[in-house]
C-alpha cells in the first residue's frame, strides 16, 4: 500500500500498520461468514462465535489507532502520506462497526431462534444480500490494498445493488407480516438483520471514498457519481 520515502523506518512503520489493517478485515470477513451462517442454518453456536470475536475486533482498532497517533506524532507526515494515515484510521473504525453489524446479526439470528419460528420465515431470501455485502467488503479491503481507484468507483456503483436488494426484502416482509401477524415480533428481528447487512455495504463503500481521498485529495462523501467521476479524470 504505502510508496516507498527516503525514511526506511516510516516504509517499515506504514507497512507495519497498513498490514495490521488487512489482519483487522479478515477477522471482520470471518465474522460476517459466521453470520451468513448462522442466519442460513439458524445455528446458535455460528452466532455465539461471531458475539466471541467482538471483543478481538475492538482491542485491534484501539491498538490501530494507537500506533497511527504515535506515527503522526514522531514523523509529522505531510500530504497524501497524512491522507493515508487518516484513511487508514477511517477505515479500520469503519471495520470495527462492520464488527458491529456482524454481531447485531447473530443477535437478531438466537432472537428469532428463540421465538421458536425461524423455519416460518423469509430468511433465505437475505442470502443474496448478504454475500453481496461481503463481497462488496472484500473489494473493499482489496481495493485499498493497492489504492485502486478505478475499483472504488466500482464499489461505489455496486453498493446500489445492495440497497436495491434490501428495499425489495422490506417490501416482501411487510407483505409477509400483513398476511400473519403471529410473525410481526421475529420479522421485526429479520427487519433489523437485513439493515445489518445493508450496513455493512455502506462501510464498503465508505472505505472505497478513502481510497479516492488518497489518491487523489478530493473529499467525495455526498456527492454523486457524475462529480466523483470528474475527480478521477
């Protein structure tokens, strides 16, 4: 990730993190697949895992956050290099709440194992979502890996098919609800599962707009496509 500087020292200290971040997002992919699972086979011990990671996820973003601030602090770095740490530090809070929504899945998944009707619901149909929202974040993390801008722009686009797929899933389960009340209460749980798995898409994409910050120095948060391709022209 980081270009090489007349400082072996800060090569070595941006590489140190840069790969502590990588570390950070697999352990954050590993828990969206456990909740993939848990969600598809209502497995309560896959859910268990996924709450047991939690608190790893949170002492890897302190631990983050606390050797960029000792990095500003002694190299006093410059430009893009103070954009990189910057979105590095962006990034891995952004990682840290995709940890969050991963576990708010496992929560919604014993909630609605409890309520003794997971087999009566729609559940399956948030499968497509799901696998799209991790994949979406493993571009993601690629992506920023090589500060691939033309694959941020792509992220970004794609993040659309997702919120797509969720507003379809809210339309069906309204529906469902209408037809049976007796399942409003774990619909409700399936509710807030699929906004989870919305969510993690916009932190994909959130990590995507660093990668254009970076590289190019342009702040494109709320802004449309039209503009953020005028950036990387």
């Amino acid at each position: 990730m980081p270009e090489k500087h007349l400082s072996t020292q800060f090569d070595s200290e941006l590489s140190a993190v840069s790969t502590r971040v990588m570390e950070l997002g697999g352990l954050v992919e590993s828990q969206i697949r456990q909740a993939i699972y848990a969600l598809s086979q209502f497995d309560v011990e896959a859910a268990n895992a996924v709450t047991a990671t939690e608190a790893r996820v949170n002492a890897m973003e302190v631990d983050i956050d606390r050797e960029l601030s000792s990095i500003i602090a002694r190299r006093q770095p410059t430009a893009r290099d103070l954009r990189l740490l910057i979105a590095i530090s962006k990034t891995t809070a952004n990682l840290e709440r995709v940890g969050d929504e991963a576990e708010k899945m496992a929560r919604m998944v014993r909630s609605i194992i409890d309520s003794g009707s997971p087999r009566s619901l729609p559940a399956l149909e948030l499968r497509v979502a799901a696998d799209m929202a991790s994949g979406l974040l493993r571009k993601a993390l690629d992506a920023f890996a090589r500060l691939d801008t033309a694959a941020a722009v792509s992220i970004l686009k794609e993040d659309d098919q997702i919120d797509q797929e969720f507003n379809g899933f809210v339309r069906k389960l309204i529906t469902y609800m209408m037809e049976d009340p007796r399942m409003i209460s774990p619909s409700l749980d399936l509710l807030f599962l699929a906004k989870a798995i919305e969510r993690i898409g916009d932190h994909a994409k959130n990590i995507a707009e660093f990668i254009i910050y970076v590289v190019k120095g342009a702040d494109i948060r709320h802004t449309s496509m039209e503009e953020i391709e005028s950036v990387l022209k």
